[in-house]
C-alpha cells in the first residue's frame, strides 16, 4: 500500500468539480468575470492544486480513511472519554433541517435547534447544579478560555480585574487550564501534587490571595484520584474573594455522583464531543459546554438561547450588557450539540449513572488486569481507593528491564491492530506513563482483549526485544523519523515547502 | 407494562449484570457503589435528576429528534441570501462521504503510523490551502476565522514585541469581537489595544489617510480582508502592506478561500500571515456550526515559532523513499508548555481540515477559477436587478464579490420589514446591519454563491418589488 | 459564455484529451471514430438524441433531483397506514451506514479472498434467517417475495415432478401474480397448475374442507402464509403441512420474518420450504423498490440441489482454524449450465442481505420478541379503536399480527372516499382492497407497525370519525 | 485479523435494538401480547441468534467491509460496464422523498418519483429507438425474463403460443438468455459462434422456423466483437415471425452509436445498475429496463408509467388488458431508476456518446499492453478489427509453459491490492479465459498499474511459481478449500447447518 500525497496526483485538465457558465442573461448584464475584479487583484498564476476527476479524489481519500486505525477497532485512548458515536445522530446531522440551517435565520425559524439547545442546557444544568449554560467554545480548552473570559469580565465590573490577576491551578489539571489563563493575561500558579494524589490543602492556602482571579482544576485528574477536601478547597477560594471553576474533562467518574454547584463551584464545563457522545472526528468540530452560577450568568458570551414561558417560543438574547462578547463567532457548533442531546435523551438519567458506573467498573478491572503484567505499575501504589474512571500505569519498570517503554509499546501495539493509548500530559510526573481509559461503550472482551496484547508485548519486550522496537511490522508506515519535525531546515507543513526543502528528492514517482 | 429495568442498554456493552458481576468479582468489590467510597458522602448528590424520559430505543428517539428539528425551516426548503460569515455554499457528496467515514469520524490519537491516512489527509489540507494562499507554512485550523485572526494579531504581538493592532472598522462586529477577546480588556498587562481605521464611504476600501495616521513604529498588526465583511475586494492591498512594513508592522490578511480562484493570493501583495475562513470549502452551515479557521504564513521560522496550532510535517520512515507524517513543533503547544506555550491548543474542527481537503482537490485550479467567476458575475447580476427596485440601492456598486451592501433607506421601509415580507414568501432576506452600521441606513447584506441561480435571483427582485411597495 | 466542449467530464478521468491521444497513439490509431469501423455504416445512429441538458455540474444536478423529488409525499411527513407486502419499519442507522460503506455498496466480484468480508456478511445473513425460520439451508435473496414463491413452487415441482400448486384464496394478488407468472401459462408444456383453495370468511383462514378437497397426489405443492396478505396468523399450519405430507406434496410456508419473535417457527409446523420477504428486515420502502425475497429450507440435497439462489457456504482454508466462503452448489445455476440451470440467477438484491444482516444481528432474539409484541399490541389496539368510529367494521378482529382488514360498508362511503378525507390531513389510509377481494365490501388493509404509537393511532381515528360522517 | 462470525459473539442479555412497551392505555386494552397469538402458534424456542451492543455490532460489519477490496481499489470486472457511482445519488437515495416512499401511495402523492420514471423512459427510448419502457425487472437476467414473459403473452394473443415454443440465442450470449428462455417453458436453440466471432446466417436460417418465438442475443458479446449481419439476422427472424431481443448488457460499446429499434429488434434491455451507474451493490438491488416497440407495449407487465399531458401528471396505468402481469411485485426498484436518470442527465447526451468512445478507447489500449505479456493471448486472434468494450483473453499458453492460470492469477492478484477479472461465462470456449473491461471511469495511470500487476505475476510465474500458487498471501484470508462447496455432507449455508456437520470442530475460539 502505498497511497501518493494528493499533490502529486492527477492530470492536467482533469476536472473533479465542475460549475455552469453564468446564465446568458447574467453574463450579458454583467459582461466578463475577469472584468469584475479590479485589476490590481486578479489571479496570474493557477493554484498549484491537484486535477483529479470526482472517482479517483474519492478513492484517494477512502484509502487514506482505511489506513486509520482510530475507533474501529480496540482504542481505549484516556483522558477523552471516547464514547459510542450514534449513526442515527449522524444521519440527522445533514437533514437540512440542521445542516442547511444559518445562525442569522429569523428565531422563528429556528426554532427546532433553539429548543433542543434550551433542552440539552437545562439537562446540563441538572447534572452540574448549575443555572446557565452556553456552547459557543468550540472544544473543552476554549470552554476554559471562556472561564478566564468570564473571570475577567466579573471581576472587571467589580473593578478589581488589575488586581486579581493570578489563576491557580494544579499541575494535574489539563494543560489547557493554564494555558487558557495565560493567553487571557493572568500569571499561572501551578500547585504540585502530594502524596495523596493531590495538592495539599496548606499549598492552597499558600497561594490563594487578594491577587486570586480563580480556582481552575480538574477532579479526578488522570490519576483517578477524588480530592475530598475540594469542597473545603472552593471554600477556601471563595473567601478570598476568587472563582471555582471545575473542568470536567473527566467526568464519567462522578458523573451523575455529584454536582459542581453543590460543591460550591461557580462554574464547569463539559466535552460534548467526547462525554456526551458527540464524534471526536480527530480532534472536533467540538463543543465545550460551559455552565455557571446565576452570578456569573450575566457576563456569559452571547447570545444566550431563552424561552419565552408564556408563548413557548424561543429566542436568542443578544442584549446582555454585562456580557463579555464573543469567544468565537455565532452561537456554537450546535450540530454538535444536537448530538450531545441525543446522546442525554437516549441515556435517560438512569442510563448516565449507568455510564458512570460501568466506567469506573471496568477502568478497576483494567486495573486488576494491566497490573499483573509483570513491568507494569501505577501512579501512587501506596493508595489503597478504588480509582474512578482512569489511571496513570507506568512502564519505567519494564523500560529498565528491557528498554521498552511506552514510545516502543504504542508502536507495536499498532501491529495488533489496537491502538495505543493516551500517555500522559506533559510533564509527566509518572515516568514512561501511559493512560488507557474503558469507558462504558467497550466490553469486557474488548478490555480483555487489550490488555493482552499489552501482557503480550511485554513478554515480547523480554524475549525479543529487537522485533518490539523495530514496530510497527503491519501498519500502513514504518516508523517515522521523528528528527525533521522540530528543525526548520527540514519539517514541512506544506507541499511547497517540502518541494523547496527537499528538492527533486521529495518527488517520490505517484502511485 | 415490561420490566425494563434490568434491560441492558444498546450502547453500553457492559450493562449485562453478567458482564458486570464478573468484573466485580475479579476486583473483589461486593458492589457498584463501593467503587465511589473515596468521594465523601457529603459530596454526593443523592437527588434525583429531573430529566426528560430516557428514549434508548432508536425508532422513538429517532421520531423525537425529526419531530422537534422538523419546527426549523432550512435554507434548503426556502430560499436564502445570507451570508455575512457563514455561507451556504455547495458540500459535494463526496465530502460527506469521506468525512462521515468512520475511520474518520471517529479516530482519537494514535500514534504516526495508525494514524497515518489521517495524518496525510491533514497533511494536504495544509499543503492545498497553502496554494490557495501562497503560503508555505500552514497550521491545521482553528475554531473559526475570528480565532484565527485573533491568533494572528498575537502572533504579531510575540513577533514584534508591540502591542497595537489596526483593523478595519468595516470589519464584521462578530469576527472583531472575537478578536478584541484574544486582545484582552485594557486591564490586563498584556492587552492589545485594537485600534479601527476608517473606510471610504464610496467604496468601502480601507482609508489609506486614515491608515497612514494611526500606522506608527508601535504597531505590531496591520489587518484587513478581502473580499471584506461589506462585500468590497480590497484593491490596494499591496499599498496597505508596504505602509505597514515600513513601519515594521506585520500585515494580516483574512481572506475568503473560495474567492481565490479570481482574486490574486495573499501572498502577492505581501502578506506576512494569512487567515481565513474553511467553512467555504466544503463545511455545510450548520447554524453556525460550520465555521472553521485557518492561518498561514511564509515558512520563516520566527513566524512558525509562533504558530499556536497543531502542525503536521511530512517526513520519512526507517523505510527509504516512505514517508510520514508527524507533530512538528508540538513542544511550543499547550500541550508541551502548559502556560508558558502559545496560547492554547485543543480539539478545534480538525475534521472539517478532511472536508476541505477533499474539497480543494476536487475543485482544482480550475474548479475554483468556475466558482469564483460564476459567484461574482451572478452577484453583480443580483446587484444590478437589486437596483431596479424601486428606493433600492446597492450601496457599493462594483468591486465587490459574492457579497453586497443594499439600502432600502429610499423605499422608507426598514430591513426587518423588508425581510418580513420576504420571510412570506419563503425568502431569507439579507442580514440586518444596520444596528451594527448606522451610517449605512437601514442597510442589509447580501449573499450570492453558486447555488443562486438567475431564477433564483430574479425571485428575489420580484419579491423585494412586492415587499418595498 | 464559457466554451465548455472540452471541458473533461467530472466522472470519466480518460475525457482529458492528451489521456485520449496518448492512447491513441499507442494503439495506432488515428481518431475514435476508426475503432468502430466494425460497425456497419448503416447501423450506425447518426441523428441527435433529443436529451435533457447535462448537468455534469453537482450543484445544479442536486438542485434538479431534490426539486423533482420535492412534488412527492412521503411517509415520514405524513402518517401512513399502508403496507400490503411493503412496510414502514423502522431502519436502524447502522443499517443504512453499513449498506452504504463504499466497500459493499460498490463491490463487484473478485475472488473468495478479496470478497471476504462481504461473503462472510452474505453467511451471516442466510446463518441468521436459518435461526429465525428454523431452517439450515439458506440461500441469498432472490426479488421479491413473490419471486421467492415463484421459485419455490417450481422447485416442488422438480422435486416431486407434479404440476400442481394450492395456494389460498386470500393472497396477495399482486405476488399471485408473479407466482402465475412463474408457473407459466397454460400453453406451455411445463405448465404448473396454480389452484386457489378458499378461506374461512369468518377467520380469514384456510379453508381445510377446500385444502382436502383439492389435494390429490398430483400436486407438487401447498403454499400458505403466515401472516397472510389479510393480516391474520394462520394457526392449523401443522395440519396443513400434515395433510400434504400424506399426499407428497412440499409445504411451502410463507412468512414476514419480523413477526418471528413472537411466532413459531415454520420449521416447528412442518414447512418444507421457507419463502418470504427480507423488506421488513432493515430495507427502506423505497417506492417498492425496498423488495427482497428469501428462500430457505432443511439442508437436504434433495431440497439444495433444487435452489436457483446463490449459495455461500462456509469452509477451511490452507490455515488450519481459519475459515473463509465460497459459492456452493453454483454449477447448478444458470451460470453454470444456462437453460440446463436451476430457473435463472443473476444480480438480485445482494446488498439488502448484507443490510439485513445487520438487522437481525442488531435485533437479536430480545429485540424481535419486543417488536413483536409491540407490534401486534399496538396493532389490536388500532383495530379496536377503528371499530369504534361508527359504521366501520373489523373483518377479521383478532389472530392478526401487523395487518387488518378495515370495512366501510357501514359509513355508506367508499374506501376511495375515506382514503381522500385522510389524505387531506396528512394520513395515507389502508390499501383499498375491495376490488381485488368483493366479497369483503369496501375493505382497506391497514397496518401497523412499530413507527406507529398511541398517538399515531388516536389520529387515525379521529381523522377516521371526521371522514365517515 | 481475525473477524469471528456473528453468531460466534455476543453475550446473553446484550441488546442492540430495544423497543418501548405498548403505552399503558394499548396494553391495558388489548392484554399481554402472548395472549393476542394463537397458542399453537406462538413461539417457544428463542431464535438463536447473536446479542450484542449497537457499537459491537457497527464495528463487526465495518471490519467485514474492511475485508473487501471491490472498487476501492483497481477492479476491471468485465462483462459488467462497471462505473462510478455518484455519491450524490446515494444521498438523495437516503432522503424521506425517495426511501420513505410507498408503492401503493395515492400517485398524486408520488408525482416526483413519477416524473423521474417517465423522463428516465424517454431518455431510453431515444437511446434505443423503442417505444415504451417499463422497470418492473428487478436486474438484467430479469429483464430477459419479461422478455419471455412478452414473448409468451404476444403470441398467446395471437394464438400461436403452443407451436412457437423454441428460443433462438447464441453461445455467448449471456446465460440468462437461455435460462429465461427455459424457465419460460422454451425450448432454446443455441448457435455456436463460427471463425468470425459470430455464429453464422446459415446457422440461424438452419434454426429459424415457425416454431421461433424469439431471437435474444448480445451485441457485442464480450469478445468484444460486433455482428455486422445483425440486421439480417432480425429480418430473418421476423420474417420467420419471431421476435427479436438485444440484450445490451454490452451496451457501452455501441452506446450512442447504434440503436436497437433501428435495427429491427422488437425489444431491448438495460442494466441501470451497472450502465446507468447505478451501484452494483455485489449484486443488486439492481433494475434491468426492459424496452419494446409499440407492438409489444401491451403486453408489458403492469402498470406503467403514463402521462397526461393536458395536466402534466403522471399516474399508473393498471388497466391493460393485454399485459401478462407481473414479473416481481410493484413497479420496480425506482431508487435505482433514480440514480440511472440523475447519471444519464449528468452525463448529457454527449457525455454518453463520449463514455462509450472511451470505453473502447481504453478496452484497445488495454489490450495492446496486455498482448505485450508473454502467456497472454486473445480470442480470436486473426480478426483485425479493434475490439469494442471489451476483449476475451486466454492464459493458456502461461498456464501450459508455468502452470499458472486464470485461478491462480485471480489470487494472486489480490496480494498487489487489485481485484481479479471477471473470467467467462461457461462454456469456456477459450482456455483459461479472462475478461477485464476498463470502461470509462477508470484512469490511464489506473489501466497501466492493472496491466503492470498482469505482467509482474507473469514474470513471477517463471521465476517464482510456487510463491503464486500459494497466493493470497497479503488478504484477509488464505485459499479457500473449495472442496467443501458441493459436497453435501460438508457444505454449510448457514451456521445452523455448520453446527451440524463440523460439531464441536466448528466452534473456534470467537474473537
């Protein structure tokens, strides 16, 4: 198999996608194309594009489709909480009731999406105790670019934004927490993880001020480990004067168990494209959805989607003072959102609990398995809890032993047809950490399955090593040289700057 | 009535209390419950959840989900000219194919070489959007073009060390809202200030008067469009550019790709970063949901340093003449730097990069060249006939693309009763933008694109005829 | 305008001229035209054909089918009690995305093992019914229902080389008509005699004292069905069954596989042969076009070397432990020994196997025990209420599955007329069968099906009150 | 890769398609379902089958899908004028207005469908010269069917049925001819192809008597060769006062060029679902068009499609006295009539004329690189005369230099990732005959790699036999042990009946 790079496809003249000529009418009123765009601005040089007829673009992109491994087999990739995806949520996607819809059609005709955003948001706010939602972040990092948004424009209007210009974090929320902070202009404090599994309530303490904008952390972490002391913890952020806000990134592990706003939280968010059944697609389209008190509600991007009570109509409520504007254009990706509500109607209230439960059912069965493979050992041993919905495994033991760790694992998991999991994100507090995550929509022979090819590959990694770390033998590709992606002489994003770096050596002979 | 509460759940494997049972034993637990012990009790909601009733079977749910999207009324079923940053344009089939693929659709990570197909696929998004525009360098998108331009102008910022950024004040007050979000309030230390230059009112071409007064050695981002949000392709470009990089100012064009069939690249007229919508090349509108943004730049390093997307190289494997495809410049990310990366990377609309690709490498060069000709004499066909409404007017006659500016001031009827009107007779009028541009008048605007066909066209001035009267 | 004469066509990758003149050349010719020289000059076609405009543009194609398509109606917008031999089951999403993969939907054939995961589907397919009918030996789909009775009438034939078939009275007429067909007219040689044996008019069941009084040891076979075309269960099967056994005749039992949840298989009352319709699992309506028939019997080569289907069977390959599927019994067809064959196979309904199969595999046993019952529940319901609305009538008011019969008598209106005061709010009302069964007066068969629920129903007969009064 | 089958996995209990209960106002007035069927008649044994989650399921069919090559790659499947079947249809073939439909809806309500069928209709009376065409047939070898069907019902109106009981077709017409013909209760008179390719005027003068119904043939056959005499041939045949049928399965090399009514011929038929780009689907739903002059058109299976001018709608004509009924239920598989006419208006009728230059374009070219494969010769190898769509080859002479034939290159082929070609139909008047047809969607580039792939195993063949003999060696499965397939103790159509051959040895080990 070796499909060519698309630029080098195709024939001169070939055409793909073609369009009518102007009606006669038209083009009699209007005269030439050429001579409607200013002179200065006209096209000379053709685009480099490939020319390809409508067959032989579609083959080329199915073969790419069948060299993923994705989702279609064994992926129990961590830290995203991949669900089943519904083809019927699929199918409904392109009706034209949803994707020929434009977000500035009169509400009256929108009313079919305006209610099942208002539906899906007052399903989030039981879930979360939380008293508004909106979705316009486009991704789980965006919904917490929105909170530090929202955490400016409060305290903004309370006049105390230059002084309250720090967010606390914790080196185990997701990177996007701080990450989002910092592109909104507050300094980043970064509390370390202790011997329990999560910071210490004196290290808080430590770092909470005058000066504190807000709380942004994650509860379980990757680690599976619950703080219990996080309601003391919000407490303690509250009174000096800060926000609480909860990333639910993960969120299977308490989902259903308890209710940010009931923890004292002032805010959430959760991945509709991954906790509540939306396609991941690769990374999005995607739907941060990002809930909060009454308190903060004003100062939410707008609009927000309302229902008028008495006629039972819906609107959308664009005149919000207090409203910190836009995070990104529109409402949403409500297509996105459609899905996550038919993900929560199918669910039922009964059926999420059931998620919940099954998920930190099976990541504890994983446990039990993925830990007796002699190499394998997990994040804080010395704890005795249960785990919630994932774990951080290390394979520092077998690396020492053998030279394999995960980087050689993931490759010759590959060669099994199964995926590789998520490792951890950086730093990695864990050596050599990988964090696979069961979910709800894998069975037990799935689990079972995976974890013997990691006991598999472990017994490789003893007997023969070299085989291991030659992987993968049976994927689409070799191993990657991975040196030119980070030096600038020779990583290329684009066909042209690969033809200029490379030169004539770049042009393989197509097909 | 059944008993359906031990009935396991179609999506959920494990709901076999068997399943379930043998899990709990091999771990030793007596219980479900158990397993959440380390949550303290007072911790737990033990209320119930007042959601709407579980539909786990696929015939009702089904029934629901067309029953309460069948209250909308599509621009399929009616005919619709808005545009304004969202554009109904033609998906071809294949482009849902291939992003509805479930290799697709549903891939997480993996790792380079499970990836692969995925990661090529990404890699010639980024290679034909590159020639679209000009550019060598091209990040996989962002969530739309806003974003990106919001990405942008703090690219200039890191780039250059400054802390001002000019932008035309025909922008779209959506897509400059976004921007001044990325630029930060005033409060903060590192605020941007977004700072609007005027545009001639005849033309609705950025007042290069203006541009020369507010342009200094303190400014890190000159942006512009073009086509622009008023519809007008921005003629002096290459002025605009030179008068910024004399003052050390990197210059930001956003651009509409689809235009680029007719209209010169970026590149041409000196852009140091292209951004832009990709909800053009191929995304279906999906009330919003289409938007998608991208950024490019020449492929200097002091540019790609600042890139805050995710990228993909091209590169070899251990096997001699195979190549590969993998993150470069990964460790700049969030996921690399947390705080200290380049603002922040996360799931975007990566899946869209698949649809354009596809798009674009259907389209070809000549594709886009048929559009983009079809679009823009079909427009001004519109305009024109537009005009012959009586009190109509088309604010900025010519020089415009798909897009363009009507005032209904002389018909002494306001948009939204215009609109009113045509909403009747199955027609989406223009957008409203006169709230948002007072010195316009009651003014709307206009979106034309392949799928306004003449009789199209001349519905809506038989109908707008009907509406001012 | 554009000349577009040598524009290549979007779906022929060879119309670019230089592919054409680089063929050419190779094959030393000089123009096209040169390669039909074979064709006599007065043969040739030399006038215009008087077509439709092209519209090799998608955008303008799609336009053209979605406006044409528009002026139907179709049966998710309205509510439609139709079914007669097509029904509105619900189709699972799975069902159509697998169907639709471009791997199936697109397949020739190649060998056993570049097909495999498509004969696998087809095995699993025929594996599957077998479960649901109480069958061993399966073969692929042939047209229709009524295709499969035709079949499988003259497979009786052969096997018992008698020339007479009893079917009842109560049939559908429409696949009576293709059984007719099957077994040839009169003039023929091999001409099978299709006798009726009536029904019961109190039941709608067959009428045993008519069945013995037509069976005699000419007769090849008996055939009845199960719901039959009037809805109802035929409930002495095993006497049927018995009473041609005692005359040598084959028992050819016709089924709906979706009531097999709830009702025996036809293997427990002494089936021979096994017919019916793959429709109901997983195929659209589609005007008709969703038919498909199945043939099944025991795996007895007296019974299998009859088949004209196309058989897979499951075997070894060179990897001990490994299996793969071939054609079985294929020199039998008309491929292997044309007019010598077993009737005629050819390209039937394939791909719907392959739908199918994901049906069953989706329904398991649960899920059709579940729509069985909910089926037939809700269809008593329906016909009891319907027998509320006064002057209307239930024929046959129990021992029915989907179908019933509804008559009007009673209201002095027509079916006809009933039908249009439905049709103007939205209901497609039963099948008016009072043409093809006067006996029964003015009769409609309405069904019921899982898409229909309470509210459905209490539509209906609140439509029905308005329209007899 | 290991795929079990279905009814290998699944878990008691698992569901994968669940149904509400009847709504407590049904069920209370109708009682328990069992109660509603009769008691012999209820079921007792649950059906075997498999129970499983909707994602288990997905993912099971999608790696059998996984596990076919078809057109996702190179296929040249001759004899079938395979072509790319646009996407477009299959979405529109999706939407409520076509799928949702009903046949025995009020034709107000399907005056869209209508319309199609009657446009479709008159596109392929122009194309024929026939006079009226009716979709009833549910593929090609059922439209030869209704041709007997006519045949039958024609003469049976004339009385003369009893005498005209013979069938005249030729070797190499599709087998379908003669098995429908036999079916029909015909006798069938086959003429044996002479030195030219065709059978000779003196073989059918010889055959032709009173007792003719009909004359049914291709033309071209696949060896690609057209019968100049065929115009004789009708005349004869009428004036023996049969009919004459033109089965155009090989239509695409005298597409646009000739026209069957002009010839004489009585009637024709088309495959939609291969020459009209519908998709084949591994073999239907598929639609054979069955068109006939006016002569005929009463005898037609009904209804018919009619249009009333005055009004513009269409309706169905059920009241034909003359018709002989029905051939299949309904009117036809009107979503692939759909897609024959959204292929015949993309194409246009230059489109068509230019299909079927390139069709034969290729087929020569095609020919030409493959005769360059030493072991690769042609049928009938003296005519000089260029082939039309498609070219019967033979491999005897590689066969009888390595061993290698048409079976082992078929597997082997497989390994390069392209599929093998269709071979003959039986008789195999050529030796180790090969069939491939390149058509009009396939590219040069794509013709050369097949012919490439054609030439390398023949290389192989001398230096590597047994490397080819042992072929597939890269396919989802080995070679199959075809020796299982007629024998009446070991074959197994359905698990059921493997169960009971194979016992306990058929139980492999799922997953």
């Amino acid at each position: 198999w070796n499909e060519p790079v698309v630029m080098e496809m195709g024939v001169p003249g070939r055409r793909g996608a073609v369009f009518p000529a102007a009606e006669a009418e038209v083009a009699a009123a209007v005269g030439e194309a050429s001579s409607l765009v200013p002179a200065a601005m006209r096209r000379r040089a053709k685009p480099a594009l490939p020319e390809m007829s409508e067959p032989d673009v579609l083959r080329h992109y199915l073969h790419l489709s069948q060299e993923v491994l994705g989702m279609m087999n064994i992926s129990l990739f961590g830290t995203c909480t991949m669900k089943y995806n519904s083809r019927l949520s699929e199918q409904i996607s392109l009706r034209p009731q949803m994707a020929d819809m434009h977000p500035y059609q009169d509400p009256r005709t929108l009313q079919g999406i305006l209610e099942i955003v208002h539906e899906f948001d007052l399903i989030l706010r039981q879930l979360s105790g939380m008293d508004q939602f909106v979705f316009q972040a486009a991704g789980g990092a965006h919904a917490a670019y929105t909170q530090t948004a929202v955490t400016r424009g409060y305290f903004a209007a309370k006049g105390e934004l230059e002084q309250r210009n720090q967010i606390i974090t914790t080196i185990q929320a997701h990177p996007c927490n701080p990450a989002t902070a910092a592109t909104s202009g507050f300094e980043v404090i970064t509390l370390m993880l202790e011997e329990n599994g999560y910071p210490s309530i004196e290290a808080l303490k430590a770092a909470l001020s005058n000066r504190t904008a807000a709380l942004m952390l994650n509860n379980p972490d990757d680690m599976g480990i619950y703080n219990p002391q996080i309601k003391e913890w919000v407490r303690l952020a509250k009174e000096a004067g800060a926000l609480a806000f909860y990333d639910h990134a993960n969120f299977n592990g308490v989902m259903s168990k308890i209710r940010a706003r009931d923890l004292g939280f002032d805010a959430c968010m959760f991945m509709l494209h991954k906790t509540f059944g939306g396609p991941k697609g690769g990374g999005g389209p995607a739907t941060g959805a990002y809930g909060c008190s009454a308190e903060l509600a004003p100062f939410l991007p707008k609009p927000v989607v309302v229902k008028d009570e008495a006629s039972g109509l819906y609107d959308l409520d664009y005149d919000r003072e207090m409203s910190v504007g836009k995070v990104r254009e529109f409402f949403g990706n409500l297509h996105i959102v459609m899905r996550a509500y038919a993900w929560a109607r199918a669910m039922g209230a009964e059926g999420i609990a059931e998620a919940s439960d099954i998920s930190v059912l099976a990541n504890n069965y994983m446990e039990k398995r993925l830990l007796a493979v002699d190499g394998v050992t997990k994040s804080h041993p010395h704890l005795d809890e249960y785990r919630l919905e994932m774990t951080r495994y290390s394979l520092e033991k077998l690396k020492e032993e053998t030279g394999i760790g995960v980087a050689e694992l993931s490759a010759r998991m590959v060669d099994f047809g199964v995926d590789a999991p998520w490792l951890a994100h950086e730093p990695w507090l864990v050596p050599e950490p990988f964090t696979p995550e069961a979910g709800e929509m894998w069975s037990k022979e799935d689990i079972d399955t995976w974890c013997d090819v990691i006991a598999q590959i472990a017994k490789e990694a003893r007997e023969n090593t070299d085989h291991v770390k030659a992987a993968p033998h049976n994927a689409a590709i070799h191993a990657i040289d991975g040196s030119a992606l980070d030096d600038p002489a020779r990583w290329a994003t684009t066909w042209r700057a690969y033809l200029k770096k490379h030169g004539a050596q770049a042009r393989r002979a197509a097909g | 009535m059944r008993q359906d509460q031990t009935r396991a759940h179609p999506w959920m494997p494990n709901s076999v209390p068997a399943a379930k049972d043998a899990m709990l034993a091999a771990i030793g637990a007596n219980s479900i419950e158990q397993l959440f012990a380390q949550i303290p009790e007072d911790h737990r909601f033990r209320g119930t959840f007042d959601l709407p009733p579980a539909l786990p079977s696929e015939v009702e749910l089904k029934k629901h989900l067309l029953k309460t999207l069948g209250k909308n009324r599509s621009c399929e079923e009616n005919l619709s000219f808005l545009g304004a940053g969202i554009y109904q344009h033609h998906v071809p089939a294949i482009v849902d194919e291939v992003a509805g693929r479930s290799e697709f659709l549903t891939s997480v990570w993996g790792t380079p070489m499970s990836d692969h197909g995925r990661n090529q696929a990404w890699f010639e998004f980024c290679s034909q959007l590159g020639e679209l525009v000009g550019m060598e360098f091209v990040g996989l998108p962002v969530y739309s073009w806003g974003c990106a331009a919001g990405n942008a102008a703090r690219m200039a910022a890191r780039i250059t060390g400054r802390r001002r950024l000019l932008v035309p004040a025909s922008m779209d007050p959506e897509r400059l809202a976004v921007v001044r979000q990325y630029c930060e309030p005033v409060q903060m230390a590192s605020h941007i200030a977004v700072e609007t230059v005027a545009f001639d009112p005849r033309t609705g071409l950025l007042d290069l008067d203006d541009l020369a007064a507010k342009l200094a050695d303190d400014v890190a981002g000159v942006y512009f469009e073009t086509p622009g949000f008023l519809g007008t392709i921005e003629s002096r470009g290459a002025e605009i550019a030179a008068a910024a990089k004399r003052h050390g100012a990197v210059t930001i064009v956003g651009v509409d790709p689809i235009s680029l069939g007719i209209l010169a690249p970026p590149s041409d007229y000196g852009a140091d970063i292209v951004v832009g919508t990709i909800q053009t090349l191929g995304a279906h509108m999906n009330c919003g949901g289409g938007a998608g943004g991208f950024i490019a730049s020449r492929d200097e390093e002091a540019y790609a340093r600042e890139y805050p997307t995710l990228n993909v190289s091209i590169t070899g494997t251990s096997v001699p003449g195979e190549v590969g495809f993998g993150l470069c410049l990964a460790h700049q990310s969030s996921y690399g730097m947390r705080e200290e990366g380049k603002d922040w990377t996360g799931n975007s609309v990566y899946l869209t990069a698949i649809a354009s690709a596809v798009y674009m490498s259907l389209m070809g060069p000549e594709g886009f060249r048929e559009i983009g000709e079809l679009i823009i004499q079909r427009a001004h066909y519109a305009a024109k006939r537009v005009a012959e409404v009586p009190g109509v007017e088309v604010v900025f006659s010519n020089g415009f693309f798909k897009e363009f500016v009507v005032r209904f001031d002389g018909t002494g009827k306001s948009v939204a009763q215009v609109n009113e009107a045509l909403m009747a007779k199955g027609i989406f009028g223009g957008k409203d933008i006169s709230a948002d541009f007072p010195a316009l008048g009651q003014a709307a605007l206009y979106c034309i694109t392949e799928i306004h066909g003449q009789a199209e066209i001349d519905r809506l001035v038989d109908a707008l005829k009907e509406a001012v009267r």
